[in-house]
C-alpha cells in the first residue's frame, strides 16, 4: 500500500475567502490510500506501533461547521458556507456525512488540536482512528477504478505531511469476505507509517516573465490583468482550471518583482 495526494482546484467565492482568511494562496489535496484488488479497508490509525501525523509548515483551514471526520460535513450547506467544502478532514470513502457508517474511537475529541489548525500527532498506547464495521459488499471502502480510496482531505498554504496506518481485509471477487478453511475466519493485513508530502506550486519567474524583460514586474500584471476572465483557451492559466482568474493572480504575485 501507499498513499497519494491529488490537489483538487479551489473554487470562487471560496478561494478569495480563504485566501483572505490565511493570508495566503491555499491549497486542497485529497489523500488516498491505494488499496490491493479484492480488499477493503477497515481501519485507519494512529498509536504507539505507528503514528498519525498530520502536520504544516503553516497551519490547516478548519471550517467552524466542519469536523476532524467526514461524519461533521454537511454538503447541503455548501452554498451557504463555499468554505466549507475545503475543510479538512479525515474518511473512509465518504466525502461527507450522507450514507456515512465510519466509526470514530475512542472519539472526535482526540483530534481536537487538529481542529485549531494545528499540527496532530497521535502515538500514544490508547490511539485513535476511524473503523468501518461493515462486512463486504460495500464499495465505499473498497478501491474505486483507480485502485484508490479516499482517506482525507487538507487545505493549507503550506507544505505538509500526511502519515497514517491501516488495516485491510481481503475479500473474495464477489465482494463477500474471503474465508480461508483452517483457524482464520479472515485474512487482514496491517501497513503501518504510510506517508506522503504535498507542497504548493511556485510558478517560476521566467513564466511570469510575459514581456521576458528578464524581471516580472508592473508591464507583467498589465498583461496578465488584460487577460484576466478569460473563459476558454486562456493564454494565462497557472493553476490550469481553463479560466484566467484570481488564482493565476496570486500564483503571478508569488512571482511578482523577481528576475528570471
């Protein structure tokens, strides 16, 4: 097993929002844990035989109508509250609280200091995790056509580190669990100290060079500023959404009075 990030695009009224509030560009990643065929995952942990770690060189967004786990996402109220679908959180398969049987233990509390923001370490004897008390035949914590399934979602303006631990039980082809003949009822598996590193994109100077004057300075944002709302075959996309708009603008100002 292994894990792997995937940065999803930050939409608007949303990304104004948080930039506002982090006082810079953020970014979203959905984590995924890439899962063996005919398996389904039953538990994601952390405790003394390996730590959950969560953690950035800055902080996490933490909506105050969210939760440490999808069981606290209510996607009707994303209209209401655009930020909220870029929380942070953590799953087994669901991406909110709709149809949800996670199980949380010993409960949500223990990832509190998570909830402020900051860092989260969890290696102690007692532990904590996420459990999925199903018994097959449930595609939600199976792998999906990818070979994947989800298991969290960070939005920072940092860099960050995602490490957590499983345990995974193999199933037959149809989905029911397999059942070996002897003393095992079934086969499980744990993998431990699963990580993986996301970090903002920087757009290099020379790529905000529009003018190549060798500096990206004020002719550069004049430019970029003329293209901005483009809709469709935008010449000027950093965070390659299709549109010219404030992403570019603020992945341009990370560039901004800086020489190629």
């Amino acid at each position: 097993m292994s894990l792997v990030a995937e940065e999803i695009p930050i939409t608007e009224p949303a990304l104004s929002t948080l930039t506002s509030e982090m006082g810079a560009l953020p970014h979203t990643y959905r984590i995924y844990a890439e899962l063996p065929d005919d398996y389904e995952m039953q538990i994601m942990f952390g405790d003394f035989t390996g730590a959950m770690v969560l953690s950035s060189t800055t902080s996490f967004y933490q909506n105050s109508l969210g939760g440490p786990t999808t069981l606290s996402i209510d996607d009707a109220f994303y209209g209401l509250n655009p930020t909220l679908e870029f929380d942070s959180w953590l799953t087994i398969g669901y991406e909110s609280q709709t149809g949800n049987l996670i199980n949380v233990f010993p409960d949500e509390s223990a990832w509190d200091v998570w909830e402020t923001g900051a860092d989260l370490t969890i290696d102690d004897i007692v532990g904590a995790g996420l459990l999925m008390p199903t018994v097959g035949l449930n595609p939600v914590n199976q792998a999906d056509a990818n070979g994947r399934i989800l298991v969290a979602q960070i939005t920072t303006d940092g860099t960050a580190q995602v490490c957590l631990n499983f345990q995974i039980r193999q199933l037959n082809p149809d989905g029911t669990v397999y059942d070996p003949p002897g003393p095992e009822t079934s086969v499980t598996h744990v993998f431990n100290d699963l990580c993986v590193t996301v970090s903002p994109t920087v757009v290099p100077a020379c790529e905000a060079d529009f003018d190549a004057s060798g500096h990206v300075a004020t002719p550069d944002l004049l430019y970029l500023l003329a293209q901005f709302g483009c809709t469709s075959g935008c010449e000027i996309d950093f965070d390659e959404d299709g549109t010219t708009g404030t992403a570019d603008l603020l992945f341009f100002l990370s560039a901004f009075d800086t020489d190629c």
